[in-house]
C-alpha cells in the first residue's frame, strides 16, 4: 500500500487499497487504509468504498450482502445501507463511505475528513434525527461523533431547545431544566465516558418529552413591551398576547437580566404548578448563560406557555388560606403598598437572625402552617425564616410514608410520591436564589414554601418523629457522600428521564444551598433528605392503581 498525499482535513487523501485483482479474486475485501478499517466492494464492475463497521454496533461490513442495487446488508441486525450515498434505509446512522478512483488495476480510496465545519453540520443533523425518534443508543454515538468532529455539546444543547420548543404542547416540561442540570454534572466530571453520559441524559429526556409531538407554534405578531401588559397577560391566561410582547422585548435586544424581575414576579402570583413556574426560570437564567442570547427565545417562549397554562393551587379549596396570609403579612406601619403585594417589614434590629424551631412548622394542616409562618415572620428575618421551612421540608421527606408510593386503591388526590417532597427542596433553593435578589417578593416565596410544607403533612409516616429519621439517614461523610451521589446519579438505571433528573435536581439545589450558608441543623437534615431520595425505589407505572381510579370514574360518571 502507499500514500498518495497527506492533506489537510477538507482536501484529498488518497490511499492506496488492494488491487483491483485481489477485488476481482476475493471479492469483498477489509483493508487498513491510513488509520481507517475500509471495505471495499466490487459491484457490477465498480469499486465501492465504506467504513467496514457497521455505525449502530461495529459488525464487519465486509461481511454483509450486497444486492444488485448496491444496497448493503449488515446481517447483524439487518440494517440496509445505500452503498453510494451512505444513506441508511432504516433511517438510523448513516455509514460513512468513500471516493474511489481506479487507475491501471490500482485503487486508490480518498480517506480525507470533509471540512470540520461540513461534518459539525452533518452530525448535528443526524443528532436532530435521532432525538426525534427517542434513539437513546443512537444519540449517545451521534453526540461522540460531535465532539470526535471538534464541536462542542453545547452545541447540541441549543440546536435541541430551537427544534424542540415548538413541540412542548403544553409550555416547559422538565427537559429543558434537565439540560442545565445534567451539563452542571458534566463540569464537575473528568472522565469522558461519564461526560458523554451527562450530555446523552439531556438530550435524550427533550427527545422522550417530544416524541410523535407535532409543532404547536407561537405567535408571531409583536406587541411593544410593557412589564404590566405582560403580567395581565398572564394572568388572564392570553398566552398570544404574552408572547407577542415577550416578541416584542427580544427583539428590542432586552436582555435577560432585565427582563427576569418581571418574570418572577409573574412566577410567584400565584402557586404556580406545584412551584414548577418558578424553579424552571432559574433553569432559564442558568441556560441562558451557558449557552448564550441565541438560546433566549425558544427557552423564554416555551417558559411563558408553561406559566400562562399552569395551575393554580393557590384557588383550589385546599390552599385558599393563602390569599388571605399574604394579605396579613407583617408590613411597615406607615405603609400604603396594596396588601396584594406586602413588602418586608423595614429593618429591624427587632427582626431575629437565628432560623426558628423547623419543628415549629412541621406536621401541621395548612392553616396552621401558615399562621406559624406569618407569626415566625413578625419575629425573624426572612432568611431566617427561610432556613426553617427549608429544614422542615427536608424532615418530612425523611419521615414520608412510601407506602403512599406503592399502593393500588388510593383516590387520584392520593397520588403521593418522592417528587411531591423533592419539589419543596427545590422550590425552596429557588426561593431564596429569586427574593435574595428581589426581596419584595420573599412574602410570596415563603408561604408558598409553608404550603409545600403542609400539603405533605397527611403523608408522613404514623410515629416517625423528625429525630428518628434523620438519624436513620445520616450524612457523615459529606465528601463521599457526594461522589456517591455522582455515581447513582450517573449509571442510575432508570427508564423514565424524569426520575433520575429529580434526584440530580434536588442534589444540586441542597449542594448550592449549602454553599450559600446553613446553619449545621439545616444542612444535616438536607443532606439526610437527600441520601434517601437517592435510596428511594421509583414505581414508574402504576397498572393496576390506574385501572382500579379509571374503573370508580366510570362508574361514578
């Protein structure tokens, strides 16, 4: 064999192959040309070229069919493969071949690289393809065959958020958090293999969440940009009229960071979607600056959909109590701001700086939590207060009974499982990073954490006291604890994407609380939370439970 030349990635590189005799002699043929493992066909007297394993799991290519149309078979599972063209009839992973050319008996094999720019582009098209047919295997190679081709994944990020958005039906769904939370684990990791994983993870969970979904486009139209137009959109749930001036406010170039006080506001209006409103745009700000301005549209627009169509338990009887708590929320005396909106008290030295009893707000019905909240505010700082309702979710996700997990003959209200308590972790991370910035709205953020609190109080386990579980789940090791965390977190060996991303979101929230500052009480009961939820057994379908709830409808129908 001999080298022809030695190109640059993007012009030729001409290798020398087995004669055109041996081709005529042992037909199809496997030869290293380069650093390359090549087959070659001779197929109705012209030489074809292709990498000689097969893309979706590396059976010999030499070894396969070729028919009379030059159509290859890899017999391993019967993927058929356009020989010309590369072209998978299966619409899988295309097979990469190659120019050849025959002089005198001799073939040579063109082995060069298409430019870096072409192959980025090639791949990201063929990643588009797999996630849309929810290829899990497939997009884990298409995303090493883009960073093989020297692009980096965040590319891929924000090529799934422009494709995907449209297909969400109903706004956001945890897909998009997914993606920032997955490429923060991707950051704190070395090897490549679990870097890979994190990125697959991501996108993979936008595929599930859009698969067989048809486009449900935004409005187009502009309307000029006025924060209180917007809220009112909102509220009135006018999901064009939103859009159309959130429109208007990207293509004035707003940015973000000014945008994102009116965003919060309207997040916290109400209880909003079990908190979801207001955890997702921190997602939104994080997104946006990892991967850039570019990714403000589709991640603003399918946010704004998710909010204007979200529920609003705060109007469910259950939670009714909270209007009328915010109403009550301590206010300066000489104050005139409308109670729909309370302000912080002035600052006091008055104000307590030491978090209150957790136990103070735990196990009780929702008024009372709420009555204890409002007491507990007159008393102490916000933060404060903060670090108590945050102890107290983290104590009644230790003490949650999962035999409401597991049962078969509850009611659809019953419906109770780990994410009902790993939401109030969350939810509650996102309060403090949203009022520490815009402290008016930390009346909002902590009733609507009480109310977490209080909603999972019919599910604790009957004579579990907060004590007894916390010592049951002890974190003494805070280090390997964490790299414990990474690995579950990693290889977690679940098949619904929205499991494992609750237990890499609640992780994450507890590991960025605690950075800001706990009190030790705080963060013990927090990292015991969490070593359970990552102990925990998900039941991802519930057969016989859906039946039996489908059956008492029907019937009472």
């Amino acid at each position: 064999m001999a080298i022809q030349s030695d190109a640059p990635a993007g012009q030729a590189h001409w290798v020398e192959a087995p004669p055109l005799a041996q081709l005529h002699e042992r037909g199809p043929t496997a030869a290293k040309l380069g650093a390359r493992q090549v087959a070659l066909f001779l197929h109705e007297g012209e030489v074809l070229a292709c990498n000689n394993r097969c893309p979706h799991e590396g059976y010999p290519l030499c070894e396969g069919a070729l028919d009379r149309s030059g159509v290859l078979t890899c017999h391993w599972h019967n993927w058929k493969f356009d020989l010309r063209s590369g072209t998978n009839l299966y619409g899988g992973d295309a097979l990469r071949v190659y120019p050849v050319r025959v002089e005198a008996g001799r073939v040579w094999v063109d082995v060069s690289d298409p430019p870096p720019a072409q192959r980025v582009a090639e791949v990201l098209g063929r990643l588009a393809e797999a996630m849309a047919e929810d290829d899990y295997p497939r997009v884990a190679r298409e995303l090493a065959r883009l960073e093989q081709a020297g692009a980096p994944l965040d590319a891929a990020a924000l090529q799934a958020l422009e494709h995907s958005h449209t297909r969400l039906r109903n706004g956001m769904t945890h897909a998009y958090p997914a993606i920032d939370a997955w490429l923060r684990l991707r950051d704190q990791l070395a090897d490549s293999d679990e870097r890979l994983a994190c990125v697959t993870e991501a996108l993979a969970h936008v595929g599930f969440d859009t698969l067989r979904e048809a486009p449900y486009p935004y409005a187009t139209a502009h309307r000029n940009w006025q924060a209180e137009e917007f809220l009112t959109a909102v509220e009135t749930q006018d999901e064009a009229g939103a859009t159309e001036r959130l429109n208007d406010a990207l293509a004035q170039g707003i940015a973000f960071d000014t945008l994102e006080p009116v965003f919060a506001q309207a997040a916290l209006a109400h209880y909003n979607a079990f908190g979801h409103s207001l955890i997702y745009l921190t997602h939104v700000r994080s997104l946006i600056q990892r991967l850039g301005p570019a990714a403000a549209a589709p991640l603003l627009r399918a946010w704004t959909r998710s909010l204007v169509l979200a529920t609003r338990e705060d109007l469910l009887p259950d939670f009714k109590a909270y209007a009328g708590a915010l109403e009550k929320w301590p206010r300066p005396p000489d104050s005139h701001v409308s109670p729909s909106r309370p302000h912080l008290p002035s600052p006091s030295s008055t104000l307590s700086t030491s978090a209150p009893p957790a136990a103070r707000f735990e196990a009780l019905k929702i008024r009372e939590t709420l009555a204890a909240t409002l007491e507990a505010a007159a008393q102490h700082t916000p933060l404060a207060l903060w670090h108590a309702l945050m102890q107290a979710a983290a104590h009644h996700l230790l003490r949650f009974d999962e035999r409401f997990a597991q049962r078969t003959d509850s009611p659809a209200g019953d419906d109770v499982n780990w994410l009902d308590f790993s939401h109030a972790l969350t939810f509650g991370h996102a309060v403090r990073q949203t009022c520490t910035r815009w402290p008016q709205l930390w009346p909002q953020g902590l009733l609507q954490m009480a109310l977490f609190v209080a909603r999972n109080t019919p599910y604790l386990a009957p004579g579990l006291d907060s004590a007894a579980a916390q010592a049951a789940w002890a974190v003494d090791d805070a280090e390997g604890f964490d790299t414990f965390a990474r690995t579950r977190l990693i290889d977690h060996g679940i098949g619904l994407p929205i499991y494992p991303v609750h237990w890499l979101k609640t992780w994450l929230a507890v590991r960025d609380s605690i950075a800001l500052g706990l009190p030790q009480p705080c963060v013990n009961a927090l990292r015991a939370a969490v070593r359970r939820l990552l102990s925990a057994q998900f039941k991802q379908r519930h057969a016989l439970r859906s039946a039996r709830q489908a059956q008492r409808f029907v019937e009472r129908e």
